[in-house]
C-alpha cells in the first residue's frame, strides 16, 4: 500500500497503472493534469520566481503537464514563452484538451525559431517535453530543443523526470536534458536515483497530484525513500537520566596489523552516535596502538587462539548488546576462521562488515542461525563475493539484488554505493538519499559498520539502524560539502561532522 504523501519510488508502468484505476474511480485524466502541472506552478512561484520563464512542451502527459504550467504561471503575472514541439495534430487527446485551455485563457505558442533568443532572456526554464514514457533516444527536433535548454545559461527545472531520460534505470539513451531541479510528479523514479541518470537530474522534489486514496491503497512501491523527519522519529530515545548501561553496549571485533585505523573508525562512529560503551577486540599486536588511539574503548588482546573463555573476552561477549565485526581485519584464513567464531558464539544482533563477510560463505548453518539478527554491510566487491555475481551486473540492478538477497537469508542487507539500497527481511528495498562523492574514499565503510552498530546498541530495530545509519552517515558527508570540497572528505572528517548530522536530523521540523 502507498500512503499518500510519502516519498514512495514507482516505476513508470506502475503510475500509468495509477492512472488508469484513477480515470475508473472517477478522475478524469485532464484532472490529474490539472493537479500535477498546478501544483508543480505553485512550487515553482513558491521557490524559483521567475518573472520570465521559457516553457517546453510534448505531445504526451508531460507536454499537457507544461501546458498548465505555463497557464498558470502567466495567471500569476509571469512572462511566460511557451514552446509546443510536436504539430498540434500529434498531440494526445488530453495534452489537446489542454492546449485549448491554455488558448482560452489567452495565452499563445511562440515560434520554435525564437527558442534561443527566449531562453537568453528568461530567469528559467521549464522542461515537460517528455517523462516518464521515454523508450527510444531523442531524435529530430526534440533533440535540438534539447540542446538549445543545455546550452543556455538559466536554471532549468524539469517536470517528472528530464527529457530524455528513461525512467525505470540508471542508464542513459542519449540526449537528455541536464536539469537543475526535477519536480517529480507524485513519487519518486528509479532513474532520480539511479546513476548516471541521476546526475541528470539535479535536485528532485516531490510535488503532490491528487490521486483518491482508494486508488493510491493498492498500489505496491518498488522501493523506498525515507525523509528526514522519519528518520528523526527512529532515533534512539536518549531519557535524561540515562547512562553509559542504558545507551548500549557495543563489542567490535576489528582490526589488523596494517589496518589499525579501520578499528578506530568503528569504535570512533559508535561513540559519536550515542553508545554507551564500546568494547574492542583486536589481535595482541596491535592492542598497544590502538589503547592509545582510543581513551575512550576498552580494549581487549586477542592472542592467535582466542579463549572465549578468558574472563574479560568471556564478560564483553555476555553483555554486548550488538557486535559490530570486519573492519580492518585480513583475509587470512585463520583470521576468517576467527571471525566464525566470533558469529557462531554470539547470539545477539550482529553487524558484519569487510572480510568478516568471508565467514559467511558455504556455511548455511551460521546463515540460518543469523537469520533476524544480522546487518551486512558489503560494497559491491564484497557483495559479489558473496553471490557469485559480477560487480557490473550487480551495480545495474542493486534494488533487485539487495532486495532478493535479504530475502533468502533472512538479513537486512545494506549495499553500499549510490544509491545505497538497504534490503530487508520481507523482501522490500529502500534507497538512501544522502551522500555524494566524497564517501568514495577509504574507511568511510569503517564508519557506517561501527554508527549503525551505535544505533542498534541505543535501541533501534535492525532495520530502522541500518536505514537511519546510512542516512545519518550520508548527510554527514554532504554537511561536511558545504563549505568545502567534497573531494577532500578523510573518513575521520565524517566522525567529527556526525553531531552536526545528528543535530540537524534531530531539529528537522
């Protein structure tokens, strides 16, 4: 079922289904053009302002969208040129309806010649040539109508989904419109957040079109995307006279000759998110380095056979509330061995990260006995470790993938990339919002492993934890982007801007 107003991701045959059960349940189709282009002028009065603006139409439902647009934003005083590409007798029906009463309102088309001087003139730019129903590259004059928005230099905002784009994937045709803004037309699609498509995309809002709930219940999202203040509404409760008992207790198991700092980035992340006490097991030989680094951590050695009946291994086990395990270890085969242990001895939540994920594999009897407790946190290298699938056949259907995988083994399932698409239990998907390109660099998958592990040590249900950490650890790198280069971003930067990522999901309105 899809709650009306919540930021849902449908393919585009699952809107056109819409549309039709809407045109049954009695809203005509020219209705739901006149909400979608309505509301979609009323954002644009709201936020862009233009005193003049270039509007570009198609033949279909997204040309009829711009159609009312444009007549809507001359009635509240804009000076609007609009441009209908396809001849007048190409148009759909409903897109004609439209066309008449753009005219009755006394409005007019201008000539395609004048496009380029129009656009040279205008504050913005309104793409609705097409939408969601791209199958084919642009071809003609919509190509050039095309390149002419791209060549402009005034902000272009684009009506459901660039011109040119198609909507189900994140691959490209060809020609698409570059936009600045995106106003997607009730849901989200898979392409505002797919890569490359999404780059094309710019910054995406949802404005509302007026489906009946009665349609709008049996409808099944493909996946989904969380706001900020759902995720405010799943962090931990924090009560005032908690203390470092009632916050949680996280055992990490990380760490390697060589690969110290990975240890640190976890038990770092878990403290800054809210964690009362984070307790580190790391081999003997680098325990030393690692008290040092962290004041905070207890730390514990683990000698090449781990006793797990050592009294202070054997007490952090028995009280942990979650064990976050991978980070920085190696590929070892006893290493490997080790990390088995670990997993087949600990009976609570656990986070699984790295060459911790190697353990896993052939063992279907530590799968099944995982099953409701664990969160995995693979890249795509790791995840194709896991499947035996190729990293590029994963990167064009992470959704699907994410969401089968979790599925058969009974995990949540975070899949690092962009989108990160965290795969649950039942089967359903949701798609991470935040981030950009600066988490692309070493131990910021140190980082989401250890604040997730912090989130579900504070009292957050496994799949909220992950869904909330990765949205935490995203916002975080785009906070740290906005007075510097995201390019710059070292993993350590995002530990320190993850108060100010907790602060802002926590005051969000």
């Amino acid at each position: 079922m899809i709650e009306h107003g919540t930021r849902w991701v449908l393919r585009s045959g699952e809107q056109a289904a819409l549309d039709r059960q809407a045109e049954e349940a009695g809203l005509p189709r020219d209705a739901l053009m006149e909400s979608a282009g309505g509301n979609a002028a009323d954002w644009l009065t709201e936020h862009a302002r233009p005193h003049r603006a270039v509007v570009l139409a198609g033949p279909g439902g997204n040309g009829g969208d711009a159609l009312v647009v444009a007549r809507r934003l001359r009635a509240d005083g804009v000076d609007v040129r609009t441009f209908l590409i396809p001849p007048v007798d190409k148009l759909s029906a409903a897109t004609g309806r439209m066309l008449d009463r753009f005219a009755a309102a006394g409005a007019t088309l201008s000539d395609i010649d004048d496009l380029t001087l129009a656009l040279g003139g205008s504050d913005c730019a309104v793409d609705g040539l097409f939408g969601s129903g791209m199958s084919r590259p642009l071809e003609g004059a919509y190509r050039e109508a095309v390149e002419r928005l791209n060549d402009a230099s005034i902000p272009t905002i684009s009506l459901d989904l660039p011109s040119g784009l198609p909507a189900d994937e994140g691959a490209l045709f060809g020609e698409s419109v570059r936009a600045d803004i995106t106003l997607a037309m009730a849901f989200l699609k898979p392409a505002h957040l797919l890569y490359p498509a999404a780059g094309f995309c710019g910054n995406v809002a949802v404005v509302d079109v007026d489906y009946p709930a009665s349609v709008l219940r049996n409808a099944v999202p493909w996946a989904r995307v969380w706001e900020t203040a759902e995720i405010r509404d799943r962090l931990p409760v924090r009560p005032p006279d908690g203390h470092k008992g009632t916050f949680g207790r996280v055992l990490v198991v990380a760490g390697s000759e060589g690969m110290t700092g990975a240890a640190m980035l976890a038990c770092r992340a878990a403290f800054r998110v809210g964690a009362g006490l984070v307790t580190l097991a790391a081999p003997t030989a680098v325990t030393p380095i690692l008290e040092t680094a962290l004041p905070e951590t207890i730390a514990i050695p683990l000698p090449e056979t781990v006793d797990f009946e050592e009294p202070r291994l054997a007490e952090a086990m028995a009280r942990a509330d979650v064990l976050a395990i991978g980070p920085g270890v190696s590929r070892a085969p006893a290493m490997i061995e080790r990390m088995r242990a670990f997993l087949e001895r600990f009976d609570r939540p656990v986070v699984i990260d790295a060459d911790a994920l190697r353990a896993l594999i052939g063992r279907d009897g530590l799968w099944e006995s995982l099953a409701g407790r664990a969160i995995l946190t693979p890249h795509p290298g790791e995840f194709a470790v896991l499947t035996n699938a190729s990293v590029e056949a994963i990167e064009s259907a992470r959704r699907d993938m994410a969401g089968r995988f979790a599925a058969e083994r009974g995990c949540v399932l975070v899949l690092k990339g962009r989108p990160t698409a965290i795969g649950l239990p039942d089967g359903s998907v949701t798609l991470n919002p935040t981030g950009n390109d600066g988490l692309g660099t070493g131990g910021t998958g140190d980082v989401l492993c250890g604040l997730i592990a912090g989130f579900v040590a504070g009292g957050t249900a496994l799949p909220d934890a992950a869904i909330v950490g990765a949205y935490v650890h995203g916002l975080a790198s785009e906070i740290y982007a906005r007075d510097r280069a995201a390019r710059s971003l070292m993993a350590s930067d995002l530990i320190d801007v993850l108060p100010f990522a907790l602060g802002e999901v926590a005051s969000c309105e």
